[in-house]
C-alpha cells in the first residue's frame, strides 16, 4: 500500500498515533530532565486540509473531523488533551491546518529537549525543514529514515522516543520494521519505541508480532484500533502501535481512550479495538 503522509493526514490512523505520542510525550516533560525525540519518516510537518491531496481522499473529515467538538467522555479528556491541545487551534484557523508529528512533539517539548526529524522525500524534506524553521531544540534532515535511524542512537540524552512510521510504499515492510527496531533496541534499550503499521493483510501483522514476541524483548504493547473489518483489498481500516518501555499507565488509558476513538470514528458496527501486552514486564 502507499501511505505517504500527505493523502491521508488527520484521518483516523492520524488521530490514533498522534494522540498516543501526545501523550507519551506528556509523561516524559513530566520530570526535569531532558529527552530527546527521533522521528524517521517525518513527512511535511504540516497540512493544509483544504489543499489538494487531503481533498482528494477526504479522509480527515471522518478522523480529525469527527473529533473536534465531539463530547469527550471524562475518564478520555484527560488523555487526549495533550494531543488536542495542538492540533485544535491549527484546525481552527481560516485555513485548517493538521500538524504531523513534528510539530506536535516540538509543540509539547521544553527548552531543554531535542528533537531529530528524517524525511526522505526531497520535496517533503523541504517543506519540513521550512516548517520547524528558527526553532534551534530542532533539526530536519533530507535523509532516509532507516539510515537516520542507525546514525542518531544512541542519542546524548538519556530519556527519550523514537517514533518509526515509514509509508509502507515497499514489500517486506513490516519484516524491514521489525529488524530495523531489534537493532535500534539493541544500541538503546532504555528509550521508549513507537512502531506506528497499517492493518489490511491480517497474516503480516500477526507475523511481524510474532518476530517481536520471539526477541524476548520486555515491555512490549500492542495497540490496535480499525474503523471497520480490516481486508486487504479494501481501503485502509486499521492502525497498529507497537510501544516498547511504555508509561506505565499507558495501557489502562489506552484501553479508554481506542474504545472512545473506534466508535467515534467507525465507518461500521465493525469498529473496536485492542490493547494486549506482547511481552510484559
């Protein structure tokens, strides 16, 4: 499948993974010391909802759309307030505009924190470094993510995220995610890993988890979250995380917050979720 940022920004796989790395985000500013964040597949950093790519699919009207304004339940607000506390005043301007993932973690980091954004994409690249301009926390690189990957860990800080999010535009994806994290756990073992991946063809997804349980790793969460019965001949209907060293509250408040998001966005009575440990502590 081709997943490349721009065509499906704000939709409900957005909305998911975003709202997640808010608030894992919002537990590392919990205490003084620095962190860092590595991004390697970063996109534009932003997207205007009225241009023409995110027009074409109209995808953000059922995710991010559904969302704003919505009534939160009160064991949910407290969860997805990090994230919506970005993205809202973006989407209300006269021209909407969703922030990825740069520009949330750099909306949520302190003076002291760092983060390191890879796009691979010449055109994307350029609009991402234009996007986090004159911030000196920030540095975008025009570089491939995989190899990004490799040069920045470990990083000087101590504490941190990586976010891996790569466009599954190539076959082998999900076994080239799960080899390029094992390397990376195995240079930083301490940071905490989000593996964002797309459910459509059932038996990589299951694959790709057992590749993770067979490498003994501890702490391993699995989330899971589709608008509708995945199928791999049908349009995307679900978004998979995999968070490695997650908070340790994450996964109670996950299991509220995707219940909360599945029906909130759900194209049918098909929507749900799961929230399961693959290796617990």
């Amino acid at each position: 499948m081709n997943y490349r940022h721009a065509f499906h920004a704000g939709n409900f796989a957005d909305v998911m993974k975003h709202a997640v790395l808010a608030r894992i985000l919002s537990y590392l500013a919990l205490k003084p010391a620095p962190f860092r964040v590595i991004d390697t597949h970063a996109g534009c950093g932003a997207y205007d909802l009225s241009g023409h790519a995110p027009n074409r699919t109209g995808e953000w009207r059922e995710g991010i759309g559904r969302i704003l304004g919505a009534s939160l339940p009160a064991d949910v607000e407290p969860v997805l307030w990090p994230y919506l506390s970005v993205v809202a005043p973006m989407m209300r301007e006269k021209r909407p505009i969703y922030p990825g993932s740069p520009i949330i973690a750099q909306a949520l980091m302190r003076t002291q924190d760092r983060l390191i954004c890879a796009e691979k994409h010449p055109e994307d690249a350029r609009k991402l470094v234009a996007a986090l301009a004159g911030d000196r926390r920030v540095k975008a690189i025009e570089i491939d993510g995989w190899v990004a990957l490799n040069a920045q860990l470990p990083p000087k800080e101590n504490r941190g995220l990586i976010l891996i999010d790569p466009p599954f535009e190539e076959p082998g994806e999900f076994g080239r995610l799960a080899r390029a994290f094992l390397v990376a756990y195995r240079k930083w073992h301490s940071g905490i890993f989000a593996l964002w991946y797309p459910i459509k063809d059932i038996g990589a997804v299951e694959s790709f988890v057992a590749d993770l349980h067979a490498s003994n790793i501890r702490k391993i969460l699995r989330l899971e979250m589709w608008v509708d019965q995945p199928d791999s001949d049908g349009p995307l209907a679900g978004s998979g995380m995999i968070i490695v060293n997650p908070p340790w509250t994450l996964k109670a408040e996950c299991e509220r917050l995707l219940a909360w998001l599945a029906q909130a966005t759900a194209r049918t009575a098909r929507s749900g979720c799961q929230v399961v440990w693959i290796t617990p502590e």
